[in-house]
C-alpha cells in the first residue's frame, strides 16, 4: 500500500490558474466550483442556525428583537434549502460522477453546465443582498398575503434569487436526464445502471417538470407585490390560497428532489460496504421512480388546516399514505442487503445507517402529519420542524456527508484519517437526535413554529435542543477540518480504498481530465460483488 | 429557569382523546418499525461484520414473496391509519347541530372576539363547560391561525373567508391560544387564553354586560346607518329583496343558480352585490367593500341570522331583532334552523 502514489497529470492540475477554473467545462471541475459555493451557503446558513438555536435557550425573546428572529428563520431557510441542499448532492457528486459512472468523458452539454454555476451564483448573489441589505421576513414559504401586501422586507430581491437558481435546477436536471439517456457505455443497459444514477435521474425529471412552476408563483407574488394585480389578493376576487397550491406544488416534490440523491448515495454505499449486490436492486430502482411520480400528487397535505374542503384533505391525505411505500421498501432492502454480507464500519457506512434510521424516523412521523386529525394538532408547530429536519439534515444531509467521505478520495486522491471520521460521524448522530428529538415532543405539547418568545414551561425541552445543536455545530466543524487537512497532508488513496466495483473506482484517483483512456465495456452488473471482477471492462 | 419537563399536553375538549389515542397508536406502530429496522441492522451488522479485508458478501438470491411482502404491509397499515385519522377529522370538522356561537376576528396582531349577546374580548375567550362551542373567524390582514392546543384543534384564519372551527370543552381552566401562522414581526405576541368556566361562573361573567347591545342589534342599527333599510324592506317591495327568513334558506339568482344562504354568501352581497344578483331584482346595489369592517359585518351576518329566528308564537309585525338590556339573563341560544351540516365547513 505504501508504493501508491498520485497520478502525475489529472483534472484538477491540467491546468492551472483562476482562468482554467472558472472558464472550464470539465464536469469534475464544475462539480468543485458547486462544492465550494454551497459549503460557503452552508456555512452562513448554519450561523443562522444557531442564532436561532441561541435565541430560544430562554422563554422571553431577549437574545434578538422578534423582527431579526423572524429574519434569521427565513434566511435559514431559504439559504439552507435552495442555495444548500437542493443543489447539493446534484450539482456536486451527480456532477463528478454522473459522467464517469455512466462511462462517459463528461456531460451532454459541458457549457450548459458551466452556465448553471453561473446561474446558481448570480441568483445565490441577489438572495445573499437580499440578506445584507436587512433580510427578509416572510419565511422560507413566502406565504400570501403577508409576502405581498404587509411584509416590509426584501422580498423582491429573495424571490428574483431563487427564481433565478431555479434555472441553475433545470439545467442541470436537463443535462443529466440526457445524458443517462443517451451517453451510457456500451453494456450499460439501464438495469445494469447503478442506483445512484436512477436516483440522480428520478431527481432531474422532478427538477424540469416542477421548478418552472416554483418561478411561476414567484413571478405572481412580484406581481402582486409591484402591481398589486389582485391573483392572491381577496379584494379582487383573488384567493391567498391559490399561492400556497402552486408553492407547493413544486415544494413538495422539491423534498425529494432534496432526499431522492441521498437515497441513492445510500444505495451506493450499503453495496460498498457491504460488499454486496443491493438486495432488491430493481425494486430500490422503481422505488425512486414512484417516488418522483407520487410526490407530485401530494401537495395538499401541507394545506389541511388552510381550508380546503374535507373531500379534498381525505384525497390528499390517502395519497400521502401511499407515497410513503416506496421510501418504506427502500429502507426493508437496503436493511436486507447487510444480511450475509462483508460488513465494514467505516466513515460512509456509518453516515449510511445513520441515514437509515433517521429517515426512518422522519418518515414515519410524516404518517403522523398524514393522519387527518393529528395533523390538525401538530401541524405549524415543532413536531413539523422536527419531521422535516429528519428528512433533510437525517435524511439528505447525512447522504451528503456519506456521499462526500465516500468519494472525498476519488475526488482528491487522498484519505482523511478515518478514526476521526467515524468520531465526527457519531458526534452528528448523537447532536442531530439531541437537537430534534425533543421538538416532537414540543410539537405534541403545543408550541408553534416560528416563535421568538415563548410560554416558559416549554423551556426545558428548548435547552435540550440548544445543546444538542452545539454538539451537532461541532460534529460539522470536524470533518472540514480533516478533509481540508487531507489535501495536503492525506495518505495518497489510490484508485479503490474501499474495494467497491462501480466505474469509478476503475479509473485512478484523482481521474484525469477525460475520465477513461478508453471507453469501458461493461458485461455486467453495478454490484456484482458475487462475481469475480464485477463490473470491470 | 423553569425545569419541569412535560412530555404530554392537557386535554380539555371532546376531541382530545381521540386525537391522543390515534397519536398513541401511531407512537406504538412506528416505535415497533424502528425496532425493528434498528434490531435487523444492529444483528446484521455483528453477525456479518468484515473479519478478513478482502472478503465480500453472499450471494443471497432476492425473495419476490418478501418484496411484495414489505411493499403490501405499509400499504395495509398506511391506509388504515388513513381510515382511522379520517374518521376522528371528521367529527373535528363538522360541528353538532346545536352549538353556541362565538365570532373571531384576527389582526396583526390579536385576537378579537364577539359573543352574540354582545361581549367583545382582546385575547380572551371565556366559554363555559360542557357546550358546543362554534367559532367563525376572519382575518382583517394576513393569515393566522386559531390554535388551542388543549382542545387539539386548529384552522387558519384567512382574509375574505369564513373559517368555523369548534370545539366542547370537558375541563374548568385556562388554556393557551396561539396564533400557529406565521404572521409577521409580533407573530409571537399573537397569544391569548381561552377561559373555560363552569357554567354558573359562566352565566355571572356573562352578566357583567356589554356595552352596546347584542350583536344583533349592533347589526340592526348598522342596517339603519348604511341605509340597507332604505331598500330592504320587510314587506318585500324594495329595490332590494327582503331579508326576513333569509339565511340558511335557498336563494334563487337571476342566472338561474340556486346558493345557500350561509355567512360567505351574506358577506359577499355586501362586499360585492353584483357577483350572486337575487332573481327578479337589478345589479343596482353599491359595494360596501371599504366601508364596512369585518367585524361589523359579522354583526350584520348576526342580524340577517336574528330576522329569521323568530320565536314560535310571535307575531311576525312583533318581529324584532334581538334587544334585550345588557345584563339580561341571555336567552336560549338560536336554534340552527336550516343549516345544513355542509354549510359549517370551509
């Protein structure tokens, strides 16, 4: 092992200079260009975060004045979801790897790529003046009338930044669904695919079909905003209502545009570390279909207590029920793949199970918010702020976490020491639970969401949270120490740490500008661990 | 600081127990499940773990039975959850037929309360035990939401609609109000308490008395100072139809449809006369939009609702809307004659 060493020429020192960066096509470039922009969004969301965390230590709002509090809220949000986790696993490991794990030398459309980074920045540039020039106060959900005839705040400049990210989402899904459809290897039959990219792929058709109508209502609340033209506005016979329909019609679906990628990572890794072909592989394929199809359907039941009629919360809620199976048979398959298994515990895998179990949890309490007459009562309170940090920080953050251990030493060449890994790993998991665990108790008692003071007897429960947020702070602070030390100072990785078989491993770390010397063969299937060489050309 | 650690809310309506007890199984369903994921993986991760660095897994042939099997069992589970939830939002959402009623208003940011014997209350709602309570509520600006969590029972509260929510207390207390939508700076001030009395407290707050008589009668004179007199009359003879019996009965309109006259519909011919125009008369009343608040119009919906609940025996040239002094014992509450159970919904 200590005769590895770095490959002499690859993608990141081809060329050098700020020039070859931000002028290049090369997907794998591109993909770090994404990294290093939603790391920096992350950053500042998460100071947000705990701003907020700080805040609700105590029952009186004392920390900031309730007009900053409801800033932060916003801006957590906001930054957070579009500007952190919906491009996330995308726009950095889709883009990595979506072209060599298909066997292709890049992407459909290399330009189009690079102008989705630029998109993302220039829209990420308004949101973020948005943020400097006071904030915004609406919340994430920009809800009318309140965004449009009495909030105060920069909503104009927020909405023209995501509606201008959202085109970033489009392209990139576009650029994705035609190159798995049009670019695999030969060999590369869809069923050989690994499930990575089917989740990659679910993802983008729900980014073409459902952004363009996130901009649509964005638009109509500039509108209205501006013009006061009457859409949401009752006075004029328009209907408040009608906004939260079409917000989330795209931001329901936009939750599994946020937890499909990790579902995929997870499939990833449970084969890798488990060394083992995913038990149920077109189950687990079809599964994240079905989840990209349904998702569409269930909008309503962020809108039961908003005054729909009983027939239509019944619908809702019935399909809501229903879209939960496929997530459910993913969890019983990738559980079923450790049985017989070559199982190895290291930095991944633990982010892996870590995802398992949590989204497990989140998506059973989204049952919870399903059944009709306990929504009524949870609904708009902590319990929802706990479901959903499930899914996005247990369920989509994890995958991201998982996604960037795996492939951090395909990525640069060079490992992170993984004792440490696993430490930051179990440090996550322990502050996520201590973090959100106690909100759904909070949600049951009562307290409301979006609160900046508090009844004093709900206090408890908040410091249990507050702390817990400080163990998770330092969970996330840890690997980027490591990973930013690994660059230079990393054991150097060679082309496959972990012995996993899928195409990437095939290729030296890290890959050269053009991925394959040759274009690969490929005889079998994504994880034939069975086999003797598995998926090799 | 405060250090008690409560893990369960105070139930003090009809409804509390039964969203508790569905709360409960979905507790116990959803515990067993991440049981028995996390026993599943904590076994296989020890029985299977990696002894030597280059030993792979298995192969272990996939079972259809089983994928079939774990697809079919969240579905049956799933869909009876739904049944069960269903049910219970049901009842949540349809209040009895007999019920005393309460008109809410909320603004940036409070809680404005109108009791039809004429009470106004800021954040306070007080209600006896044991009765029906039934709840319209409006919204002047933005959306809110009427959250008591004691009673388990939630409705946003939108502008330019008429929510009704309701609920029967079973305990004497004091129990938090929250405004549970987000509604801008003061979203957490938006608080207030609901005051649940035995009923002989009750009926000695009530008379305490009110200042300005009972909404219906608020409602009358406001008909007499927006001059709706003038062509509402009585006898049926005015530009304008008469109102007497009006409400929860059927209206015919001049387009040939047929609407139910519930609250929406009063509030709309004022806001906007021209949208639903009576059979047999001419689009020629003005827009009121601007002019009347919501809370007078709930007085006014009061008043339309007081023409038609006419005691029996009472001649109708006796016909007067609700006038007692303040103070007065209250009356039986209005029957509901002609409402329609799908007329309490939004």
């Amino acid at each position: 092992m200590d005769s590895l060493t770095l490959p002499r020429t690859h993608y990141a020192n081809a060329e050098y200079g700020l020039r070859s960066w931000l002028l290049t096509t090369d997907h794998k470039r591109i993909a770090l260009l994404f990294l290093g922009s939603i790391s920096a969004f992350f950053l500042i969301g998460g100071i947000f975060a705990m701003l907020i965390r700080l805040e609700l230590l105590t029952p009186p709002g004392d920390l900031v004045s309730d007009d900053t509090y409801n800033k932060l809220f916003t801006m957590h949000g906001i930054v957070m979801i579009f500007m952190f986790l919906i491009p996330s696993i995308p726009a950095v490991f889709g883009n990595f790897f979506v072209p060599i794990m298909v066997g292709a030398k890049d992407l459909a459309f290399p330009r189009l790529n690079l102008l989705s980074w630029y998109i993302f920045i220039t829209g990420g540039m308004f949101t973020l003046a948005a943020i400097a020039l006071g904030g915004v106060d609406t919340g994430w959900t920009f809800y009318t009338p309140f965004s449009t005839h009495a909030s105060q705040s920069n909503v104009m400049l927020a909405a023209v930044g995501v509606f201008i990210m959202g085109f970033s989402s489009i392209l990139t899904g576009l650029n994705f669904i035609v190159t798995i459809h049009t670019m695999r290897a030969p060999g590369l039959t869809w069923f050989r695919l690994p499930l990575f990219i089917w989740a990659i792929y679910a993802t983008s058709l729900i980014n073409v079909l459902g952004t363009p109508v996130l901009a649509i209502s964005l638009v109509a609340v500039a509108l209205e905003r501006a013009f006061h033209i009457g859409i949401f506005d009752p006075a004029y016979g328009g209907d408040p209502l009608l906004f939260q329909h079409l917000f989330w019609f795209y931001s329901h679906p936009a939750v599994y545009i946020m937890v499909l990628p990790s579902m995929g990572v997870v499939s990833e890794l449970v084969a890798a570390f488990s060394r083992k072909n995913i038990f149920g592989y077109t189950f687990v394929a079809f599964s994240s279909l079905a989840i990209a199809v349904f998702g569409f359907l269930v909008w309503g039941h962020h809108m039961f207590v908003a005054g729909m009629s009983v027939y239509s919360a019944m619908i809702f809620s019935v399909l809501s029920f229903l879209v939960a199976v496929p997530s459910a048979v993913k969890v019983f398959n990738w559980t079923a793949t450790l049985y017989r298994g070559s199982i190895s515990f290291q930095t991944p895998m633990l982010y892996a199970l870590g995802f398992i179990g949590l989204f497990t949890i989140g998506g059973l309490t989204g049952l919870f918010l399903a059944t009709l007459a306990v929504d009524v009562h949870v609904t708009d309170t902590y319990f929802v702020v706990a479901h959903f940090h499930y899914i996005m920080v247990g369920g989509a953050l994890m995958g991201y976490l998982g996604a960037l251990h795996y492939w951090w030493p395909k990525m640069t060449g060079r490992m992170y020491p993984d004792l440490i890994g696993r430490i930051a790993a179990v440090t996550v998991f322990i502050g996520f639970n201590l973090t959100f665990f106690p909100q759904f108790v909070l949600g049951y008692l009562g307290m409301p969401r979006r609160y900046h003071a508090y009844p004093p007897e709900f206090q408890a429960l908040n410091v249990l949270s507050t702390a817990g947020a400080s163990i998770l702070a330092v969970g996330f602070l840890i690997p980027a120490v490591y990973l930013l030390w690994s660059l230079k100072y990393g054991k150097v990785a060679g082309p496959d740490p972990w012995g996993a078989l899928s195409l990437e491993w095939t290729i030296p770390s890290p890959p050269p500008t053009f991925n394959f010397d040759e274009t690969p063969v490929i005889t079998g299937p994504a994880y034939a661990y069975d086999q003797r060489e598995g998926q090799r050309a | 600081m405060n250090w008690s650690l409560p893990l369960f809310p105070a139930g003090a309506s009809t409804m509390a127990g039964k969203v508790d007890a569905l709360y409960l199984g979905l507790i116990a369903v959803s515990g067993l499940a991440v049981s028995v994921i996390a026993l599943l993986i904590i076994v296989f991760g020890v029985r299977y773990r990696r002894r030597l660095p280059d030993q792979r897994g298995a192969t272990v042939v996939p079972s259809l039975a089983l994928e079939i099997g774990w697809t079919a069992v969240p579905l049956v589970v799933g869909l009876v959850m739904f049944v069960l939830g269903a049910h219970v939002y049901l009842a949540q959402a349809r209040p009895p037929a007999e019920t005393m009623d309460v008109y809410v208003v909320g603004k940036q940011w409070m809680w404005k309360f109108q009791h039809p014997d004429g009470q106004r209350e800021i954040n306070e709602l007080h209600v006896p035990v044991g009765r029906a309570v039934r709840l319209t509520a409006t919204s002047e600006d933005v959306i809110h939401s009427f959250f008591v969590p004691a009673f388990r029972m939630k409705a946003d509260v939108i502008p330019g609609r008429y929510t009704t929510l309701w609920f029967n207390a079973t305990k004497a207390g004091e129990y938090h109000l929250f405004c549970a939508e987000y509604c801008g700076t003061q979203h957490s001030g938006m608080i207030g308490r609901i005051v649940v009395m035995d009923p002989n407290e009750y009926q000695a707050w009530l008379s305490g008395g009110a200042d300005g008589g009972s909404m219906a009668s608020q409602g009358q004179k406001l008909f007499q100072d927006f001059a709706c007199s003038t062509c509402h009359l009585e006898s049926g003879q005015g530009r304008g139809p008469s109102l007497q019996g009006l409400y929860g009965g059927k209206v015919a309109l001049a387009n040939g449809q047929v609407v139910e006259a519930d609250d929406a519909y009063v509030r709309e011919s004022v806001l906007s006369p021209t949208a639903k125009v009576v059979a047999g008369f001419q689009p020629i009343m003005p827009t009121f939009q601007g002019l009347v608040s919501e809370e007078q119009l709930l007085a006014l919906i009061e008043y339309v609702k007081s023409l038609q609940a006419r005691p029996q025996g009472t001649p109708a040239a006796g016909q007067q809307p609700d006038t007692r002094k303040p103070g007065a014992p209250p009356a039986p509450r209005r029957q509901p004659a002609g409402r329609a159970p799908g007329g309490a919904r939004n």
